[in-house]
C-alpha cells in the first residue's frame, strides 16, 4: 500500500539517524519512561522502528491515524514516517530499529501487531546485544530470529484513521470533541449538504471502513485511552454512547476476544 501524503514527515519532524553501520540489521533500545512522558514528534529515516512497550501503555500518533499499544502489543513504524510518543502511566519501553534491507517485504504503512512471548523474550535478550555483532555469531541468529518472527506478527485493530477529506474531517473533529454523539448518516448528509452515498464512498476509499465502521472504531480507540487511564468501563462505556456497560463489553469482546477489564492486564 502506498504511503499517503499525511504520512510523510512534515518539516518540523526531527530526523534521527541510528549511529549504525549496513552491517547491523537490528538494534535493540531499552528505555524506561515515567508517566506523562511525550516523545516529540520525529522520524527514522534509514530504519524501520517496532515501538513496544514492555510494560505500561503508549499512544502514537503519526500522519495516517493515532494508535493505542498496551504491553504485549507493539506498533510497526516504517521507516520516514513522522510519530509523536506519549506514554500512560510509567512505561518500558523496548524499541527494535530494522534495516529495511533485512526485510524487504516490510509493511509499508504503520500498524499495531501482536507481540507472541517468544518474540518479547528475544527482545529482552537483544537489548543486551552489543553493536556491531558478527553474522554468524550468537548475536547474529538472535538477531536473525527476530527478523523471522516479525514477519509473521498479525495485525490489530487498535487504529483511529485520520481522514484528508475535509468532509470526514469534520465527521471526525465532532466524534472527537463529542465521541457520544448519535449522528446518523443521514444526519451528516444534511448536515454537509451531500448525498450520503458520497459519505460512504469517501469512507470507502479514505479509511477502507464504512461510516458506522469507522464511528466503532474511533470510539473504540477512545476507550481503550480512557481504560488505559483507569477509569471504569461503566464511565467509558456511557462516555462513548453505549447505551450500557453490557452492550460495551460485549461489543468489546467480540472485537478483542477479552473483556475490557482483562484488556490491558
């Protein structure tokens, strides 16, 4: 999938090279963040990045779409693409950078996958690793594994796309500023002055979602922050414009497979 053109770093997007050699196809950072920590907005231009948080709770947000990454889940950052940090709660963060010539048939577009307990053991063994390291030794298979293991990581639905329509734009600055709202589709024809077959063409060809798919999803999105935070899935569930808990975590569960209360556990 091409990039689009919100995903290509703007200006004021710090560039920051790896001090790496071509011989080095991975490098492994371990950082640990106190809460409330926000990493500016920058990008890798000569590495794609896997941002995992080993433990705690990360928000991205880059050109395409804003990402909620709970431990156990990590997001893929192509490389050039620009991505703003902001961390939940304290956060371990472990970062893998990847030559993109070590995976050719890397995603092109940012994503959050799923992190399998082998590959959260290699990480944690990786960071260890010193730099540069020989091919053929210890470090080098380490290091070859978990190129082995990231092209089989299955992708999750935890992203709010942003849309560049200025129409769905303002679909998407109201469920921001007022995610509860009830709107129908019709509502938002009259309200826009289109045809809502129009509405869902552009929601079509912009998001790959319908209307009321990409309404779940952005609320979705949400609620998993407002967890992230604490607060109760009563409280979430009424603040979305669930009609109740029930009806939440039902919604919730059929999506994730886990009750919201076993989500970020």
């Amino acid at each position: 999938m091409p990039r689009r053109k919100k995903d290509i770093p703007p200006a004021d997007s710090a560039g920051q090279r790896l001090p790496l050699g071509p011989e080095s196809a991975v490098l492994c950072r371990a950082r640990d963040y106190v809460a409330g920590t926000v990493i500016a907005l920058h990008h890798h231009p000569d590495r794609h990045q896997l941002v995992y948080a080993a433990s705690g709770v990360l928000v991205v947000q880059a050109g395409s779409g804003r990402w909620v990454v709970p431990s156990t889940r990590a997001i893929w950052m192509p490389a050039g693409i620009g991505h703003k940090v902001s961390c939940i709660g304290a956060v371990r963060m472990r970062s893998l950078y990847v030559q993109p010539q070590a995976m050719p048939d890397a995603p092109t577009t940012a994503a959050t996958v799923s992190i399998t307990p082998l590959l959260a053991e290699l990480v944690a063994a990786a960071a260890n690793v010193q730099q540069p390291y020989a091919t053929n030794s210890r470090d080098g298979h380490l290091m070859q594994l978990i190129l082995d293991e990231l092209q089989t990581l299955p992708v999750l639905p935890l992203h709010a796309p942003e849309p560049a329509d200025p129409r769905l734009q303002q679909i998407a600055h109201q469920w921001e500023s007022t995610p509860d709202d009830a709107s129908t589709l019709q509502d938002w024809s009259h309200r826009l002055g289109v045809d809502a077959k129009t509405i869902q063409r552009l929601c079509a060809r912009e998001l790959d979602m319908t209307f009321g798919q990409w309404r779940q999803q952005i609320r979705l999105v949400r609620a998993l922050e407002r967890l992230a935070h604490g607060e109760k899935v009563i409280d979430v569930a009424l603040s979305q414009g669930y009609a109740s808990p029930s009806a939440f975590t039902a919604m919730f569960k059929k999506r994730f497979g886990q009750l919201p209360s076993q989500f970020f556990q």
